[in-house]
C-alpha cells in the first residue's frame, strides 16, 4: 500500500498553512474543517497547484516535491485527479466529447479505467450525446467525476464536489463516490465541511482548524472527541456508530440495530438481517434523564455513564460524552441542565436518542 507523506507550509499574509502528515493511499480519506480552515490549500498543494508551498511531498516511492534537493514535479506530471466544486467542464462539447478529451490526455496508465466502465459505474449512458451546458447540477458533476477518472489518476482529489447540490441531488450522486476506490483501485481524498458526508464516505478522517492538523483517525474515534470544540461542527456535531441489522418489525415498519446487546430501532430500512451499517447520531438530538423516563414516544432509550463534560464558554451549552459500553454517544445539553441534573464524570444517566440517520451501507 502506498503512502503519502506531506511536510509543508503554504503563507497568505496573516493566513498560515502548517501541516506534516501520513496517510494511506487507501479508500477515501476525508480532509474535514471549517471554511478557511486550508483545505482546499492544502488540497492544492498535494496536486502540485500551490506554487508558493514549501516542503516535501511523497507519494510512495516517488518524490512530488522536495525543496531541499530544489524538487517540483509540476501538477500535469503528478498524475492526480482532481474534481471542483464547480463541475468546470468543457462547455462547447457534449458529455461524450469531454469524456473522449480526457481520455487522451491520459497517461495511459493500464489500470481498468475503461471508458465503457465507467460510463456504466456514474451511469451517462444516457447523457453521451448531450451537449454539458443543458444538463442538471448533479450530471454535470457526475461527468465530471467520470472526466477526471478518464485522465487515469492514481490519486483522486476532490474539493467539496457536493457542497454546490441540494441535499436530493447530494444523496442521489454520494452512492456514486462510495463506490469509486474499490472499483477502479484509486485512494480518495475528500474535502467537505459536511459531516453527513463524512459518515457516510470517510474511511478515516483530517481535520483542519486555523490551518493546523488538529485530528485524525478513524470516523468513529475523531467524532466522539467534544474536546476540539468547533472544529467538528456545532450543530451537526454527533458521533457514527457500526452497527448490525437485527432484525425488522414489518407491522410498524421499524427495523432493529443492535450495538453490543443495546438494541436502537429506525423507520424501515432496506438492510438485510445481519448486515453492518454505520449509522450517525447527532448530539442534538440525544437527552439525558437521570431516571429511566416513563410514557415517552421516544423508544431509543439507552443506559450510560458519563465520561466527559465539556461546558461551552459563553454559549448555553455543555457537549457531553456518554459511554454507552463500546461507544460513546455525544450529547448537547445546556450547562443549565447540566447543572440541575447534576451531571458529572462517572455518573449513570440514561439517554435518549430521538433522531437516527443512516449514512452508509457496509459490507461484512
Ligand atoms: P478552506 O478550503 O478550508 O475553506 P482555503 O484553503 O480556501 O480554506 O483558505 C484558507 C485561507 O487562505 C483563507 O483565509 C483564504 O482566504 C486564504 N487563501 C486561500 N488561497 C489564497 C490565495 N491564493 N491568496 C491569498 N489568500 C488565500
Ligand atoms: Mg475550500
């Protein structure tokens, strides 16, 4: 497996971008943050598009750049792919024409990009001959996924290529993305400020803040960590779970998950029995009682300790963690009722999960 290794530093008057970092040539890697966070400079430098960066860059065995022994491989000669927000294909050729184009700038590379394939994989089918500027948001994107992969890249960047779709468009092409590393044998790395699509694409997971690294990891483990605050987003901040079908209730259309013996019930899915799925639980919408709660419509009541407590100055709110034996579940309360309810480190608490959603179908 190959690695990517990064040391650099990019300056824009008083931004700064600072960043030393592994990671695996793998799957889909999300590079998370706020806007001006640096993602996309950071995005830019590994493609070699970042004249004014400083340091060095690995990708496996093969030198991108190395300032010390006065090394640029420029941007066309790194072999990476890259799709925008903004789809940015040719506006006087049809699908086929933009496709074909890309196709012979390729290197070459033999590595089962087939045209065919992957007209099929992003289904255009059906759009070839239709000239780019008619097309929908959404088609416009997935021609241009199917663009860049044409060029035969051995690595895939993408800069938030969702955050310009509405959130039907956004569902209809993430099954598309998903599916890109294992089929074509090319790593992912994702930019988003989205965390929906980090539960639902991420192997493992970047995060930026004020052009710094400030976490990494797996989905799971960077998600649960209050402490950075922000960094992970407030609102739709929350944590993902892996979890496995247990079974459906077909008279009230709910379907069954167990983690580790706790059993969380959703609206119907079409997951088969025993399947893995990785399922997101926002903070805000997970309550906790010090008493089991009685007469409730909520029926996703699990028991818990508290294991963290991490009050937001100057907001009404207190990001808890809660273990729940073999994850943790976080949970935005405010400080007042942290307060009333007591809570502190170790205490037993019950929570109350009133929203699930799925992000993400697993195999095995
Ligand atoms: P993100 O993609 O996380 O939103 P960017 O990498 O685009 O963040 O930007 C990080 C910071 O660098 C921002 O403050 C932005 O204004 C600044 N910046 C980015 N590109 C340039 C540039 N070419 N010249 C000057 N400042 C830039
Ligand atoms: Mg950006």
């Amino acid at each position: 497996m190959t690695t990517l290794s990064i040391d650099v530093k990019v300056s824009f008057g008083s931004f700064g971008l600072e960043v030393a970092h592994q990671l695996a040539a793998e799957g889909i890697t999300v590079l998370f943050g706020p806007n001006g966070s640096g993602k996309s400079t950071l995005l830019r430098t590994i493609a070699g598009l970042e004249r004014g960066a400083r340091g060095r860059i690995h990708y496996g065995e093969t030198v991108w750049q190395d300032d010390g022994d006065h090394l640029f491989v420029p941007a066309h000669k790194r072999g990476v792919g890259y799709v925008f927000q903004d789809a940015r294909l040719f506006p006087h050729l049809t699908v086929a024409g933009n496709l074909a184009y890309a196709e012979k700038r390729s290197g070459g590379r033999p590595n089962g990009l087939e045209l065919e394939t992957v007209v099929k994989t992003l289904e255009l089918q059906s759009l070839m001959a239709r000239r780019v500027t008619g097309l929908s948001g959404g088609e416009r994107q997935r021609v241009a996924i199917a663009r860049t992969l044409m060029t035969r890249p051995r690595l895939l960047l993408m800069d938030e290529p969702l955050s310009a779709l509405d959130v039907r468009r956004k569902a209809e092409i993430l099954p598309y993305i998903e599916q890109l590393p294992g089929l074509f044998d090319v790593p992912i790395i994702y930019v988003t400020h989205a965390l929906d699509e980090v539960a639902r694409l991420a192997d493992r997971m970047v995060v930026l803040s004020l052009g710094r690294k400030v976490a990494e990891g797996s989905v799971n483990d960077v998600l649960e960590r209050i402490d950075l605050g922000p960094a992970t987003g407030r609102f739709e901040a929350g944590v993902v779970l892996n979890v496995r079908v247990a079974g459906h209730d077909r008279e009230y259309q709910l379907t069954r998950l167990d983690h580790h013996g706790q059993t969380i019930t959703v609206p119907y899915a079409d997951v088969p029995e025993g399947g893995m799925v990785r399922v997101r639980i926002r903070a805000r919408d997970v309550a906790l009682a010090i008493e089991k709660p009685e007469g409730l419509s909520i029926r996703n009541i699990l028991k818990g300790t508290v294991s963290d407590i991490v009050e937001e100055p100057a907001t009404a709110y207190a990001e808890t963690l809660v273990d729940i034996g073999n994850a943790r579940l976080r949970a935005r309360i405010t400080r007042k009722s942290a307060f009333d309810l007591g809570l502190s480190r170790g205490k037993p608490v019950f929570v109350l999960i009133k929203s699930v959603s799925f992000d993400r179908r697993m195999v095995g």
